[in-house]
C-alpha cells in the first residue's frame, strides 16, 4: 500500500468550477444568510450524497451537469482507492463500476454540518464541521491480513492456473468485501471546522476551489492503525 492517500486523491476542479453558483445578490440580509448556508449545503450533497434535487433548486444547474459531478467525483474516490492499494484492474475491467459504487458506499457514510452563514465586516462566511470517516484505520488489519494470505496463496501457486482477469479479479474482489464491511460500522475522527469564504462578484457568489478542497480533504482520515498505534500520512512519510 502507498502511505500517501492524499498524493492520489487531487479532484480535477473543472467540472466544479462550471458549476459555480450564479444568482443574484439582491435581497434582504436574512435571505442571503440562508441561500448562502443551502447553497454551500447543496454543493457538499451533490458531491458526496449525490442530491441532486437540492442542488438544482440551489443553484439552476440541470439535471445532468448535477448527476455528472456526483459521478465524476465517485470516479475519483474509486480511483484514488485503487492507487491506494495498488489494485490492478487493467484485466478485469468489470471491476471498476463495483469500486465506484463502493466509493458512493463511503460517500454515503459522509457525517458534517453546514452553520447559518454570517457576516464579518464585508464579507460573509460558512462554517462547515466534518467528522473525518476512518473506513482505512477501520479497516487495516483485514486488510493487511488479506494481503498476506493472498501473497501467501500465490506463492503457493494457487493461481497458477488462472487467467489474469480471473487473478485480477479474485484479488480485487476480496478488497472490495473487505471495504465495503467497513463501511457497515463507519467510525469518525474528531471533527474539523472549515471556513468557507463566500466570494461575490458582480451580482454572483460562489465559493473558492480552495475551500472545498479543505472539505474534500477532511471528509476520508487518511490515519492507519500499524502496530497497535495510528499511523498519518506524515508518520508513513518520516
């Protein structure tokens, strides 16, 4: 396994940054405060709970750009996963739609809050507290051991005779399971609090790619348990 989670899990912000909030700004101070908190609630939905509903009626995005955002970033989590773990699928291909459902299995685990926007002088701020998921600190011993007696069975030659989309797919298979459960009894980190600076232009708000890159990043703890202690990605890197 690499050590860095976070080195593989960069989103490609376009797709995000098409679909910027643009509304107008007119209105009384209350109202603004509350399309400012859904707006920011709605952009966390869609990308990790796949509501699409709300975020069409928070931002007039249709349909299809709203379920082609969820999609793209399960597609990353799932990618980001199989780098993770080194899984190759290269051969087994059917594979890869059962890691990006396992990805919308995670991302349905996702534990924040979104508080009332305010304002501090000029400029108006969200707060939003995530309680990290541990599905990997979870999930390490099964996974290690899993390894082991793969690695342990293929030195045996127990696959010997197995075509590599049946050894790809015996391999990738026994992670996934493994994952998944994980995901059954999700536990949580201590929670982050991330403020999101709400950014008008002209008569339009939106918030920065920085901002929700610091979501992003605090949703999935990128801890391991390794020798009966917790292991962070600056641990592995020293």
């Amino acid at each position: 396994m690499k050590s860095a989670f976070r080195n593989h899990f960069k989103k490609y912000m376009s797709l995000f940054l098409s679909l910027i909030l643009i509304l107008s700004l007119t209105g009384c101070e209350n109202r603004q405060e509350k399309r400012y908190q859904n707006y920011v609630k709605s952009l966390i939905a869609i990308n990790y709970l796949g509501a699409t509903e709300d975020y069409i009626k928070a931002t007039g995005a249709n349909k299809a750009d709203a379920e082609a955002l969820y999609e793209a970033n399960a597609e990353y989590l799932a990618d980001s996963i199989l780098s993770y773990y080194s899984i190759e699928i290269s051969e087994a291909p059917d594979m890869y739609p059962k890691y990006v459902e396992l990805a919308k299995n995670i991302y349905s685990k996702a534990n924040y809050k979104v508080s009332k926007a305010y304002k501090s002088g000029t400029q108006y701020f969200v707060d939003v507290t995530v309680y990290p998921m541990n599905i990997f600190a979870q999930t390490s011993y099964d996974v290690v051991a899993y390894v082991d007696h793969f690695n342990h069975e293929v030195a045996n030659g127990i696959y010997n005779n197995y075509t590599m989309n049946e050894y790809e797919t015996e391999f990738s298979s026994g992670m996934l399971d493994i994952l998944n459960d994980g995901c059954m009894n999700m536990t949580y980190g201590e929670p982050v609090t991330i403020t999101v600076t709400i950014i008008t232009e002209d008569n339009t708000f939106y918030i920065g790619e920085h901002d929700f890159m610091a979501i992003d990043a605090a949703m999935i703890s990128t801890a391991t348990i390794v020798d009966g202690g917790i292991a962070t990605d600056t641990d592995a890197e020293e």
